[in-house]
C-alpha cells in the first residue's frame, strides 16, 4: 500500500516537472522577442562602453578619474560615457520621444506689449465737490424745510428760514440813506450791509421794493447728498455756525486696492475701466486721479483713486466695480507664453530648445504678464524657441544631472574656455599637487560655494601658503574640470 503511495507520488511530480520544462520552452520565443525589444531601447550595456570620467550630477563642472563617493556631497559619482559626451549645460532627448512627452515650443516674439491689471474697487463721494452751509450771522431759526441727511437735493433747494434781528436796523439805515439821495452815503451803507453777512440778492430787493428783509432762506449751493443738517425750529444759532454739510454727485471716486507688486505700473492719469453689477452691460471710462502715499499693513495694498463722471446721479457710494486699469508700452519688448516661465521662488527660467534634440535652462527677467503673455526683458532673443509644455520634466532632468542655468548677472559672451573664474576661500589642505578649499561662490560660473578640491596647475603656487590662510583663487575650466591657475594671500588673515 505505501509503495503504490509513493510510485503515485512519484507520477505526479515527473508530470509537474514536464509541465513546467515545457512551458518555458513555449515561452522561450516570446521572451527572447521582448527582450530583443527592450535591448534595443536600452543603452549598451556599461561594461561595453568607454567610460570618460565620474562626476558629481550636484555639481557636474568637477571630473574625477576614478569612481568613488563624492566630496561634495554623500552620494556615488557617476560615470559619463563617450557615446554619450555633449553640451555639459543643456540636456538631450531623443526627437522621436517629444510627442509621446507632449511637448510643445513657442517662439520667442517681439511686438508692443499692452496689459490690463484687473482688481476691485468700491465708489466713494467725491470729497473735493463739498459745499458747507454756515451762518452768516447771529440769528434764530423760524422754519426747517422737511429734510434729512441721505436726501439728494437739487441745486438752490431751501434748508431753513432765519429771522436776523441785526439785518432790519441796518437795513432802517440803508433805506433812509437812499431817500436823502446822497449817492456816496448810499454806498458805504450798502458795503455795510454786506459787510453785516447779508446776501447781495437780499440787499437788492430791499433797494429795489424799499422794505425792511430781516428774513433769510438758507439754500444748497450745487445739487447733490444731503450729508449733514444741524438746525431745528425755534433755535439759535452763532455766527460761522455750520448748519449743513452737502456732497455733490456730479462725479465720484472709485477707491482700488492695487497689490503693492503691481504698484509701479500705476501712474497718474492713466485710462481705468469699470464694470458695476447694478448696471450690467456699462462700461464706466476714467482716470487715475491720485495715488495715496501709504500701503494697507493687513492686505499689502496700495490704494488709488480713480474719478468717474456721473452726470445722471445714478452711480452712488457704496457699490462695487470690477476695474481694469489699462497699461500699455510705447517701445516694443519681446515676449514669452506665461506657461513656458518656470518660477523657482528665487528666479525665473525657461527651458530653450536648441538643435538636435538639446534642451538648456536659461534664467531670465520677467516684466509684466497679461493674457497669458510675459514680457522677458532680459535673457532671450527674439525667433529663439522655448518649451511650453513638459518643461517641468526637462528642469527636473537637469537638475538630476547637474545642468544649472547661467546667472543673468554674466553674459554668456564673458564666458569662454581658458577665462579666469574668482573667488574668495580659506585653505583646509594643501600639498604639491592639489589644494582643499572652503570657497565662496564662483559667479562667472554660477557655482555656490562649497570646499572641494582643486588641482594645482603648477607647484609653486603653494610657496608661502598654508592651512588656515585666507586666499584670492582663480580658477580655469578644462576638459577634466577646474584648476588653479592662481593662488594668492589675501589681505585680511586669522
């Protein structure tokens, strides 16, 4: 019985094994064809290809002979290949792969640049259009009109009656003066009365009807918002009193709150536009009239005020407007699509696409953006191409391997082979051969500072020298990286 158990057994596990055996040579042919499809996307393989040195992808301007850590950093150097030898600042990708990384170019154009800076604004009287009404002279309020602040009046609208027991004495005096028919008295008596504080309306009727007027109707002076009515019935009131404040309507301004990163662009005079809910479909035309002095702590604001005409009345304090201040160039400047600016936080780059597949990162000064346009005013030419779409991919891929844009502050012109790159450093070990710097930064070369290791280019460039010194280093760039071509002492020391 166990025997049968066991050739059972047995059985089963030659059939398995068959199985299998025979799987994979079915499958053999279909492995080899995948293989043969990815070997022929792939790279040769390392053994087979000449190594031309190891780098740090960190900092890619040093080559080293040898593998091995980096000094700069704790991490393997990787070797570049002489297959694969090219434009140490710009990267490369196959043109066959661009549509399936979907990417797109856009030409570097040149034209006038024109922009429209879109913010909020809320109406607000204008408060040079004020007229105030005081009394003239001592007196006692006999009537008020039915008015209250927030009415809008019409212009000459009747406030109140005053009785002004001063004005019937002199005006007793005035009309005997013209019954003597002394002209020269007649005069000084009326300059008296108006001296008094009576109105040259009301001197003219007492002239003309020959009656004492010891009543005067206090009136508006311009049409507009009644802001103010100090007088009631029965009351006194001293001379230069004010009895009521008026806010004229004729025009209003337009309070905007501009980012203070957009407040240079805002010059007086300049043409604004502004659209109100309460009156789909207008289009309000005005100016900038003034730019106050002081920026809002809380919103980093700066305030502007635009004035708009309003001859109906019908734009009132309080509403809100959508306002487009309009901000246009006379001089041509090139410009970029918006989507091709990749903003670092400390600068700005685009990716410019150059010939056979090659890809560099180029830092650039912005200007100002509108429509999905940006103005470049340094950094790029005009018919140059730049990457539109995928560019975030491209900049990710240069900075694994170690491509740096180029600062603005050197012109790309200034930087040839063999020129003298310096900077300032501190001597951490020297011999014959090589020196141990903590340097600063190389600015020609957009290099940071870091300590790293040069070669000497000659020996007695150590003469004098030891660790610890402060020194002036120039370096050159050569194809195994830099060297020092000068070493001195500079003048302050530990």
């Amino acid at each position: 019985m166990i025997f049968k158990v066991w050739k059972g057994t047995l059985v089963v596990g030659i059939s398995i094994a068959l199985g299998v055996a025979g799987g994979y040579w079915l499958a053999q042919p279909r492995m080899s064809g995948v293989a043969g499809v990815v070997q022929d996307q792939e790279p040769k393989a390392s053994a087979d290809r000449k190594v031309l040195y190891w780098y740090d992808p960190m900092y890619p301007q040093q080559k080293f002979d040898k593998p091995g850590k980096s000094p700069f950093m704790d991490m393997q150097m990787i070797p570049q290949y002489a297959d694969t030898k090219g434009d140490s600042a710009a990267i490369r990708i196959d043109p066959s792969l661009t549509q399936n990384l979907g990417m797109r170019l856009a030409s570097v154009s040149r034209g006038l640049f024109a922009s429209t800076l879109n913010v909020v604004g809320v109406l607000a009287f204008n408060e040079r259009d004020v007229a105030v009404i005081q009394a003239r002279t001592a007196g006692f309020v006999e009537r008020v009109y039915a008015h209250a602040p927030g009415d809008v009046l019409k212009a000459n609208a009747a406030l109140a009656d005053m009785l002004v027991p001063d004005w019937a004495a002199a005006q007793e005096e005035f009309l005997a003066l013209k019954r003597s028919g002394d002209a020269g008295l007649l005069t000084a008596a009326r300059q008296r009365l108006r001296l008094t504080g009576m109105p040259t309306s009301l001197i003219a009727q007492v002239e003309r009807s020959g009656k004492v007027q010891p009543n005067l109707t206090l009136t508006t002076p311009i049409g507009g918002v009644l802001q103010e009515l100090s007088v009631r019935e029965g009351m006194t009131v001293a001379a230069g009193e004010t009895l009521a404040r008026v806010n004229g309507l004729s025009s209003v301004w337009l309070a905007v709150a501009v980012p203070e990163s957009e407040a240079g662009s805002i010059v007086i005079g300049q043409a604004a536009e502004a659209r109100l809910s309460a009156f789909p479909g207008v289009v309000l035309k005005g100016v900038v009239s003034a730019i106050l002095p002081e920026t809002s702590s809380d919103s980093r604001t700066l305030r502007v005020r635009v004035e708009l005409p309003n001859p109906d009345g019908r734009l009132r304090p309080g509403l809100t407007a959508q306002v487009s201040l309009n901000r246009s160039t006379e001089q041509s400047v090139l410009w970029v699509p918006s989507e091709a600016v990749i903003r670092t936080g400390r600068r700005a780059l685009v990716m410019l696409s150059e010939d056979a597949g090659r890809y560099r990162p180029v830092e650039v000064q912005l200007g100002q953006d509108n429509d999905g346009k940006t103005a470049i005013l340094k950094g790029l030419e005009e018919g140059q191409k730049v990457v539109t779409s995928g560019q975030f991919l491209l900049d990710s891929e240069a900075s694994l391997k170690g491509v740096v844009a180029s600062s603005l502050d050197v012109s790309p012109s200034t930087v040839t082979v063999g020129a003298l790159h310096e900077a300032d450093g501190q001597i951490v070990e020297i011999n014959d051969k090589e020196v141990t710097l903590a340097h600063g930064p190389f600015k020609t070369l957009g290099m940071p500072g870091m300590t790293m290791t040069f070669p000497l280019a000659t020996p007695a460039l150590m003469k004098g020298l030891k660790t610890g010194d402060k020194v002036r280093i120039a370096v050159s760039q050569t194809d195994d990286g830099l060297r020092v071509e000068r070493l001195e002492r500079s003048g302050s020391q530990p």
